[in-house]
DNA sequence: GAGTTAAATCGGAATCATTCTTATCATATA
DNA sequence: TATATGATAAGAATGATTCCGATTTAACTC
C-alpha cells in the first residue's frame, strides 16, 4: 500500500479527500514507524496553524479502521504506523524511543499449541522492543 | 507466594502494615486475576469509607515494586494480578471481562530468532486474548 | 459555476485513568 | 508515651483521548 492507494482506498469507502488527510497519510509513509497523536500533530502545525486534535484523532481511526494504518498501545498511549504488511498477519520489533520497527515473520501463535481448555481464544498481542542504534548511541 | 510471606516481605523492606495494604493483598490472593485500581477501590470502599485513589495507586506500586503483583497494560488501563511465579519468566491467556488467567509457560523468545541487527533488545510483550466460559456464556 | 448536502474541521469542554501536593494521621520504635 | 517517618485523605493537576455545537468545505447536482 501507497499513499495513492489509501487515497483511493478512502475515496472508495465514501470518506472525503482533504489536504490534511493526505498530508497525514504522507507523513506515515515518509516515517514508517509508529507514531504518536502528539508527534502527527506537532509535525502538522507548522503548515496548518490552529489545527485540532479531534481532527488528528478522527483521521487515525479511520485510516486504522480502513486498514491504513495499524496501530498499537504503548506506555498508556496509541501509536499509530503505515501498515507493513496489510495482507498478511506479523509481529514487530519496536524502538521504545522514536517507534522505528523492524517485521518479524514467526508468530508464536503457530509455533506452539496454546492450552486453551475453557477459553474462546479471539486475539494475541508479540511485541519486542529495545533500542534502534540511533537512539541507543544517546543513552550511553 | 502468599499475603503471609507478601507481608513479610513488606515488612523486611521497610513498610509499614496497615489494615489497607493487608486488605488489598487478601483481595488479590483471594481473586487471582488481573484486576484495575477501580475494581480493588469498590472492592474495598464497602469496608473503608472514603478510601482514597492514591492510596490504592500507591500500595499497587509498592507491591509491583515488590514483585509481590505483576501489571500489564490492557485497553488504557493498568491491570494487576497477585504473581503467579515470581520466580520464573511466564506468559499468560487473560479473559478480556473479568481478568482471569491461563499460565503459558513456552515463551516465544526461546523459540526462535529474533533478528535483531541494529536493536538493543530490553523487554518483550506476549499476551493471549480471549473469554473464559464464565464471560463467553452472556456474550452469546 | 452556483446551490445543496453530508462530511470534515475547529475550539473548547468533558472524560477517564493516573499522579501530585499538602495537611493530617497512624505505625513502629526509642 | 514521645517521636520520627511513612501512610492516607482530599482534591487539584496532568495527559491522552473523546465528545459536542457551530462553522467550513468537498463532492455532487443542476
């Protein structure tokens, strides 16, 4: 997926094109790491003055819920990056200090039979995290 | 593990018993599931009558701190249970409604390879999510 | 190209979990 | 029992996120 091809997606779902979600979508796939509201909207203001966090926080959720973006929960709160791999199921090695990722292919869900007696298994969560080597260098 | 032996080493590392922390600890031995700091104060307000939040953060701290609770974070919230193993690295299945918990003792860390180049690996994250037959049922 | 409609945005208030602050109180100890 | 230090209450503060009413804008119709 490209930005042209989540435009479209978007468009084909009913959703409206505007300048500020295509600059959003643009930022994702420049960066290709997870990223917080916060940071989307810091890096958004220079050019659109007065923007609103709900118009942040809206544009998340519907590029999650489209399949755009995916999305994580760390340290309280929600990250937010450019689907590697919308296609098929996989893990990440995350940066806790700027979200950068590395795929990670094996999911431990087919590597060994979960004893699931008296549970309805619906979700998983394999997270690695640690430092990249930009972000290590600083913190001695 | 027990509110005994988590008492005691309370005590050893310097704090002080209070009906309050020894009533958490029974509630946490008693429940053996994952639990939010606002499931441990109603659970306690019907004995303690303006009962504050930060007593209830604080001693949750102390006792993670202790290694006497492990935490995980689900859906914004911090959940905390009484340790299952203190002594040895696990996993676990947790019931999405009530917090209840399957042991898992593979950890996919041992598995297999992550490869790593250029990250600092410092922690690792795998949860299985699901329902217990007791949630599932109402759930329909 | 102007008019229409529904969606998008703004600005700020509201919410929710959590943490902090200050004064008061209780536990352990001398 | 007196004292010191840790624990608690009460409520304010914080930070992320969501909600709401009013306004603006994109996309469609004529």
């Amino acid at each position: 997926m490209n930005v042209e091809e989540a435009i479209q997606l978007m468009k084909d779902k009913g959703f409206k094109h505007t300048d500020k979600r295509a600059d959003m979508l643009q930022l994702f796939s420049a960066e290709k790491r997870y990223l917080a509201a916060k940071d989307v909207l810091e890096h958004m203001q220079g050019k659109y003055n007065g923007l609103s966090f709900d118009t942040i926080y809206r544009n998340l959720s519907v590029f999650t819920d489209l399949g755009i973006l995916e999305s994580t929960e760390l340290d309280g709160e929600k990250k937010f990056r450019f689907t590697c791999a919308a296609d098929h199921h996989h893990h990440h090695l995350i940066c806790l200090d700027c979200g950068k990722t590395k795929h990670i292919e094996e999911c431990p869900m087919d590597l060994f039979p979960v004893k699931k007696e008296g549970f309805h298994i619906v979700d998983h969560k394999f997270e690695v995290y640690g430092y990249c080597e930009q972000c290590e260098a600083p913190r001695g």
